[in-house]
C-alpha cells in the first residue's frame, strides 16, 4: 500500500445483474459519500433490459468538485459473473478488484498489476438468511458494508441513510444494518482496511442537494402550475411524468375531497400526447409533454401547427442514442436539430438546455412562462445523463413573490374595449398577437384556430399577401424571443485568451474540468454555455473574439454547430467540432486531449477534419 | 352569387331563454358544394343548440381536416374553433376537455378523418369517455381530394369514377359500442327531424357521444351503385324508433302508445323519450344494439336513430377524479406549493 493515501479522488463501478436490488444498495454508497461533504457524481450504465442482463453503476468522488465522468477505474466491485472478464479487465493498474470468491477466481482472471479483494458474499448470504430473495438483495448491502471498511466511510452515515429510506417500513432497518455490519466485519477481520485510496469527511457540498434531473422537471411542471400532462413512455423520459405524479400526489390533491387538481393522461402513443397537450394549452391551461427522439418525430406534425397556430405547449425531449430501435439507455445530444427546426414548412422553436437538475427545475417553470408569453412551443432539451442520473445541484428556490406570465391574454373586460378583436394582429409590433380563451365572452374574442389560412382577424384565407405577412411577423416574434430566453453563460479568464469553447447541457461539467486541466498546462481557454435558442448576440460575439473556437457536442454531426452556422451565418471553418457519441456521458480527459491535438497540428482543422470520438 | 350574408335579422325572430336567436348560433357561409349533407348537419347543430338555450361561447368545436373539419366554420361563429391536424382532433378534443370540464365540446370528423388516419385516435378517445360530441359526417369517400374510397364504403359500392371498392367497410357505430361508449347513433343528413333531437341529447349526454351522420358527397358519390347516395340511403333507412329529447324545464307533451316508450332521464335531469318501432332492440342494452346492427346490416338496410345509450357510464373527469373547478381556472395559489414546500424538499434530497 502506498504511504500517502489518495484521498477523495477516485472513480467505483459497480457491476451487477439487472433487477437484483442492486440499485438501491448502490445508491446508499453514493449518498454517503455526499452526506460526508464530498462531491460525488453517480452515472447508471444500464442495458434496455428489465432483468438478467449486466448493469453498471459508476461513482465518481471527487474532492475538486469536478463532476463530469473520468475513464480510469480504481475500484471495481463485482457482482456479476457474466461480465467478469470484461470487469476485471476495465480495472486501472494498481486499482481493485472487489469479487465473491465463495468460488475460486478463474485463473484466466488474474492480472498482476491489480489488487484483487475477495468477500465471501454468496457463502455470508447462505449462512445468514434462508429465503432466497433475502440472499440475493443483502448480499447488495453486504459488499456495501464492506466498502464502508475499506474506504472508511463513517458508519453512523450509513446507519441513517438506512433509517431515513426505509421511513414507514421500520422492520427493515435492523436487517438492512446488520447486512452491512457483516460486511463491515468481514472486511475489518481480513484486509488492512481502510485502503491507500479512502474517503475522508469535508464540507465541500455545503446546502447542496443530491437530484436526477427528470425529477426537478416534473417538480418544475408542479411550481410553473402545469395541470395538464399528456405522455406515452418512453425511456428516458418515462420518470418526468412519475416526479410529476408523485408530486401532484403530495401537493395537488384537495385534502377534503380528493379530487384532484391536474389531470395525467397516458395517451395512446406520442402524436395523441401533443394532440393533447396543444388542445389542453389552446383551452387555457398549462400542460406539457415528456418524450425522447422517436416521440418528437412522432410529434413533429402537430408541433408546426402549433407553431403556425401559435398555441402554447411544453415539450421535454430527454435525449438518448438515436433512432427507434437504438440504444434507448444511452445518453446523447443528438436530437438538437430534430428539435429545433421540427415540422414541415418554415418552423424554428425555442429551446432552453439544462446543465443541472437546479436548471431543470428552474427552466421547466421558465418554460411555461416563455410559451405563453409567445404562444409557440416550447422545447426543453434534457439527456438521459441529465434525466436519469443523480447529480450534486445547488439547492432548489422559488421566489414566493414570482407571478406566472401567462402572456397577452385578452379577458371580457378587455374584449368588451376593443373596437375589433383580431387574433394574429399585430398591436404591439413585438410579433406577439393576443389570444383569447374558449369561453372568455358571449359574442366577442372567438375565432377559429388553423395552420396559416388566415389573416389578422383569423379569417379564412388564401392570400399570397396574408400568407406572406403572417410569416414576417413569426420572424419578428423570433427576434422578440432573443431577448426573453436565458442567457448563455460565460466563464472567462482574467487574462485574455484567443481560444474559445462552446458547450451545453450535460457537456458542462467536463468542459469546465478540461479548461481547468488545459490551464495546468498553461492552455488558457475561456468557456460559453449555451443554454437557448434562439442565440443572443453574445454568442456571436464571442465567436468573434476568439481565434480559435471549440464547440463540444454529444453527437457524431456536430449538430449544434449546423444551428449556430445557419442562424448566425457564422463561417463553418470558425468552429472546431469535439464530437463525442458512443452514448456514455463524454469525459474531460476526451476534451482536453482533442482540444490540445488540434492546437498542435499545424493547421487547425476545418470543417471535414472533426475529432471524432469514442472513449 | 353572393359570398355575404345579410346582416340584418328580423326583429320579430325566435328567441331562446337566454334571449338569443337562430342567428347567433350561425357562422360565415359554408364554401362546400350545394347540396352537401354536411350542410344540414350544420344546420341541425345550430337549431339543437339554438333551441336548447346553450350559451354559444360555451362550446368549443374541434376538427380534424377534410370536408367535414371545414364545417366548424359554417355553425356557431360565437364558439372558438380549431381546424388541428389530419385524424387528430380526438386527441386535441381530450386536452381541451381535460382544461375545461364545463364546456360543452363538439368535435365533427369524416369517414377518412376517423376510420383511417385518425382511427386510433378515435378508438382511445371513446375509450378515454371524453365527454364530447363526436360527429363523423360519413360520405364513403375523400372529398377533398377528389373522391377516392374511404374506409367506410360498403363492399360493391361505385364510385362516380367507376371504381368498385373491394374492401370490407369500417362500421364506427359498432366499434364504439364495442369499445364501450355510452352513447351511439347514427342518423341521415336528409332527416332533420331525428337528427336534431339525437343532437340535443347526445350534447346533454356525459362522456363521449358518437353520432355516424350518413351524409352523402354530392360531387363524388351520389351516383347510382353507391351505397352512400341520397337515393339509396333514403331507399334502406330503418330508424330504431321516434326520438324525443325533452330539457329538464319542460313538460313532456309527447304521448306515447304504452308498452313501447322508453324514457331514459339524462344526469342534467333532462330526458330522453323514445318510442321503439322495433321490439328487437332495446337501446339500453348494449349486447341487443350489437345484435340489431348486425341484423340489419345483414339484410342490407341501415339501422338509423339512438343505438345505444348509457347514463351511468363515467366520463374522463368522473374516472380521474379531477376537481369540479376546471383546471383552467385554478389560480397560482390554488397551483404554486411555494418556496417552504421546496425547502423540505430539498432537505429529503441531502
């Protein structure tokens, strides 16, 4: 063992069997060591599969607080045979290699540059418990307890994870805390514990809070007053509209009737979903979908007309590896164009990219408040990393002051003062017309919502002139939107630099470390985190005042730099992609190293000379 | 020909008790072609709602599109209305209605809107119990385009091009009282005086209420050999039996012969009467309309009039237990658990 020990710096995978209580033992580890004040970072490998085929559950522990996800395995706890070899193999050199050697290891698993640690899982689980699904689920807790003596983490931390999960179920406290004091035990009794890599307390995370981003969205959709939630499943989507169910059920539920005050409807496949969300919107009430690729193309139809017929609605697609039969359990940013230019005809959306659950939170309520106020859809851009990963976040706020923008909408009073009612005229030269809600007065404000048919007062039409019109006053209502999206973030430097990286949502973590890492190394970057589109002009802007522009993407065709070239008109040769897509969360050591190869090739590569990225 | 209508109304009109007459439940002139059956479908929805008092701006009229989806334009011009997407308006229609329980919804669809592109939606949308009235004005064939077949043209049917379709039609009023809705009818365009009670009624119905209105495309299937023409239609009618709808506030005049009326009381107290002409359906019994159906069809007539009604069936809002203030009028404060609540959330999440 080393004489100095490295501290709360180490990556854990956990390799199990889908479907064997794993995730919940594996989710204890990670929030521990959060509740010991060390950032943590926990990504779910997991297969489209619903039992028996392998799974993975990799930690990240980071004392930096970097929380973007680092090849190089220290630690690697094996609970599955079947992907063993793979396993034993995936472990760096001097990390290691945790296993249940009730059997002996297979010989061709040996290596010698790694430090195999054997607990008798199988033998412990055959002597202490009877019942066969006892065996397999504490045999979870077992391998944990041991880890606690190995790593040292404090054990009263633990103890109360346990107690505050299983609140409600208190016989199941004693057993799960004795499964782990077996382990502990065990571990104790025979290895020199803890390890020459150990966690040690801090208070590094201070009020943060640990949260998968699908649940701060549909918490999102609970604070924006969303009522009305039409989906069909879809991994990875499925538990944005669980968080919001869950939460309703809590807080939208009338305590003396019951009755209840949202409506989720499982419709029958995504086209129905946004059929329904824009009907439910085009009533009055906020309601949004969630859905990943092959629902948005389902739904592409019915987001022009809501773009054209200028009805409110909120999309989540949570991205995934594309296409229909792809990997739906992998992450990746590759719906950006399907998304941005979805639908027939001239059709632009405004999208808005979370980086954490906090702005998964705080962009679901924004969103709400942005497709009223322009009456168009709205396009919250998440990924399974973002979605279904726990990340460390600042803590969620609502100013209780806030009030929701329902946008320009016309009441009987209002109707009853206006010389002529026209839906699509343009009054305030913004672009943004008033509407009026089913219902709102007995003979003023109604009109008959259609796709571009239309003039100002939403009159049948076919007119070349009207046709035309309406479509200039869409684009006036796109420049309008540059100025209410969130603005994009930048990280500068004090010192001035002539290189730039662009990125977005779940790039951002291992962005922010390969700049810290470049710095070490004397590469001065600064950074821009997109976070909308349309673009403001600071983008532009900062294109412009860097010499050598990165953009970093989580898809094989650079599909935020088309956008950015086609409504900047920036030169393609400006922006160099990093274009990582094999579906694991992209790493800052895959960013650092492209960004340095292409500053020490003589020429920095243009267009057809993207880095192209695997592990 | 003029493409106005005139503005004046004789002062002397019929008005209904909420003081409103005929003329503010019409809209603009319809564009479709004279002699339409769509048209009397129009029509017999602005005498219904004319003459059952509704407040005009509590309606919502939803379409999908073809020449039937374009009708919404032609009645209650006081309603909002959307003209949405090719066999999708169930699905707009179950959104609307989830936002708003108190309006009443109208949905009008055609034989290609709901038996082809939108077939899945109007399945799931009678299975949802949407309380709307569903309208299919069923011609056999796309008008819009031309004429082509539809999914709901008989077997033999010729069209005006020549063409004979081969295929077996589609029968909505079946499927849905398979898929268990609580009201199903069919009716002819040509027969106003059925049409308009069925209306009334289907409206005061709580959850989803499919009328199959026959409605013949002067332009491309009113030809001799097809089965969707006025001649033949009129020629193979059969109805269940007379209709009445009678509002809650008025007194039944109608005499009946004893021994065949059914009155069936609706859940706004409003009721139905109904005298049967045929003592082998019982409207209020699923399995026996099913029968009747296929009896009829069989001896190849059409079996027109109130199939199939249930008053106990729960609609979308009873099934969801969503609360009696639509949830499109609930406030910020009745929505926003406030800034405490997420502090304790926040707390478990640590």
């Amino acid at each position: 063992m080393s004489a100095s020990p490295i501290v709360n710096d180490l990556v854990i995978r956990f390799a199990n069997v889908n479907g064997t209580g794993s995730a919940s033992a594996n989710g204890l580890f990670a929030k521990a060591v959060f509740r010991m004040g060390i950032p943590v970072s926990p990504k779910n490998i997991f297969p489209s599969n619903i039992q028996g085929l392998p799974t993975w559950y990799e930690v990240r522990v980071s004392e930096k607080g970097y929380l973007g996800r680092r090849e190089g395995l220290d630690i690697v706890v094996s609970v599955n045979p079947q992907s063993m070899p793979q396993d034993v193999r995936s472990v760096r050199e001097e990390g290691y290699f945790l296993y249940d050697n009730t059997k002996p290891l297979d010989i061709r698993l040996q290596r010698n540059d790694i430090h195999y640690i054997g607990l008798p899982l199988t033998r412990i689980c055959l002597a202490e418990y009877r019942d066969p699904r006892q065996r397999l689920l504490f045999k979870n807790m077992i391998y944990i307890g041991a880890l606690a003596a190995l790593l040292d983490i404090d054990f009263s931390v633990l103890k109360n994870l346990v107690q505050d999960q299983f609140q409600g179920k208190e016989k199941l406290i004693a057993p799960n805390i004795h499964a782990l004091e077996l382990g502990c035990q065990y571990a104790l009794e025979h290895f020199d514990c803890p390890l020459g890599l150990r966690l040690e307390k801090r208070d590094l995370v201070g009020d943060r809070i640990l949260m998968d981003g699908n649940a701060a969205v549909g918490l999102g959709a609970i604070y924006a007053g969303a009522t009305v939630a039409a989906w069909y499943p879809i991994t990875p989507s499925t538990s944005v509209v669980d968080s919001f169910d869950k939460y309703c059920k809590r807080l939208r539920i009338d305590a003396g009737s019951g009755a209840r005050k949202y409506a989720i409807i499982q419709a029958e496949d995504e086209l129905a979903a946004m059929g329904m969300v824009i009907g439910a919107s085009w009533n009055g009430a906020r309601a949004f979908t969630a859905t990943s690729g092959p629902g948005v193309s389902l739904m592409s139809e019915f987001l022009g007309l809501a773009y054209f017929a200028e009805v409110p609605a909120v999309l989540v697609d949570v991205q995934r590896a594309g296409p229909s039969t792809g990997m739906p359990t992998r992450t990746q940013q590759s719906d950006i164009l399907a998304a941005a230019y979805a639908s027939h005809g001239d059709t632009r959306h405004v999208l808005l990219i979370p980086a954490t659950p906090k702005e998964c939170f705080d962009m679901m309520a924004e969103a709400f408040d942005l497709a009223e106020r322009l009456q168009t859809p709205v396009i919250l851009l998440s990924d399974l990393d973002l979605g279904m990963n726990d990340h460390v976040c600042d803590p969620l706020s609502w100013p209780d002051d806030r009030v929701y923008d329902r946008g320009k909408v016309l009441d009987a009073e209002q109707l009853d003062e206006l010389e002529r009612y026209g839906r699509y005229l343009d009054v305030d030269e913004d672009g943004i017309c008033y509407r009026t809600i089913p219902g709102a007065h007995p003979t003023r404000g109604a009109f008959f919502t259609r796709g571009s048919s239309k003039n100002e007062f939403a009159i049948y039409t076919e007119s070349d002139e009207d046709y035309a019109k309406n479509m200039d006053r869409l684009v006036r209502k796109w420049n309008t939107a540059k100025s209410m999206v969130p603005e994009p973030i930048f990280y500068p430097r004090s010192e001035p630099c002539r290189i730039g990286v662009i990125f977005f949502g779940t790039s951002t973590a291992s962005t922010l470390e390969a700049i810290e890492r470049l710095a070490e190394e004397s590469i001065r970057v600064e950074g821009l985190r997109l976070r909308a589109v349309p673009f403001s002009e600071d983008v532009e802007r900062f294109i412009e005042e860097h010499e050598e522009v990165f953009l970093v993407e989580q898809n094989r065709d650079a599909q935020m730099r088309t956008l950015l070239v086609n409504e900047l008109g920036v030169n393609p040769q400006r922006l160099h992609a990093i274009l990582h897509y094999d579906g694991m969360p992209i790493t800052a050591r895959f960013i650092q190293q492209t960004i340095q190869s292409q500053l020490a090739s003589a020429d920095t590569p243009a267009m057809d000379q993207v880095a192209e990225g695997g592990r | 020909m003029t493409y106005l209508r005139p503005a004046f109304a004789h002062p002397d009109l019929p008005r209904n008790e909420l003081g409103y007459t005929r003329k503010d439940y019409e809209s603009a002139l319809s564009t479709l072609c004279a002699g339409c059956g769509h048209d009397s479908i129009s029509a017999a929805v602005v005498q219904a709602c004319h003459e059952t008092s509704i407040e005009p701006h509590k309606v919502a009229k939803v379409s999908g599109i073809g020449c039937s989806s374009k009708t919404p334009t032609y009645f209650l011009g006081n309603s909002h209305g959307f003209n949405s997407v090719h066999g999708r308006m169930p699905s707009v229609a179950t959104g609307a209605a989830a936002a708003n329980r108190e309006l009443t919804y109208i949905g009008v669809s055609g034989d290609g809107d709901s038996a082809s592109i939108g077939i899945g939606q109007f399945a799931h949308a009678v299975r949802r119990n949407v309380n709307m009235l569903y309208l299919v004005e069923n011609n056999g064939c796309y008008g819009l385009t031309k004429g082509q077949d539809s999914a709901t043209a008989e077997v033999g049917s010729r069209s005006k091009a020549g063409s004979v379709n081969q295929l077996a039609p589609i029968d909505l009023v079946s499927m849905a009282l398979e898929l268990g809705a609580g009201f199903v009818a069919r009716s002819f365009s040509g027969d106003k005086a059925q049409l308009v009670p069925l209306i009334k009624a289907a409206i005061a119905h709580r959850g989803f209420a499919l009328i199959d209105v026959i409605s013949p495309c002067v332009t491309f299937n009113n030809n001799p050999g097809s089965t969707k023409s006025y001649d033949y239609v009129r020629e193979h009618m059969n109805t269940t039996g007379h209709f009445d709808f009678v509002p809650m506030h008025q007194e039944i005049t109608a005499q009946y012969p004893p021994g065949s009326s059914k009155e069936v009381t609706l859940h706004d107290g409003s009721s139905v009467h109904l005298h049967k002409l045929d003592d082998t359906i019982d409207p209020l019994d699923r399995r026996s309309a099913l029968h009747a159906l296929q009896e009829y069809k069989a001896s190849g007539k059409i079996l027109t009039g109130l199939i199939f009604m249930d008053e106990d069936s729960q609609d979308m809002h009873q099934v969801m237990n969503t609360c009696n203030k639509p949830l499109n009028q609930l406030t910020q404060s009745d929505l926003c658990p406030g800034n405490r609540v997420l502090q304790d959330i926040n707390d478990s999440l640590r």
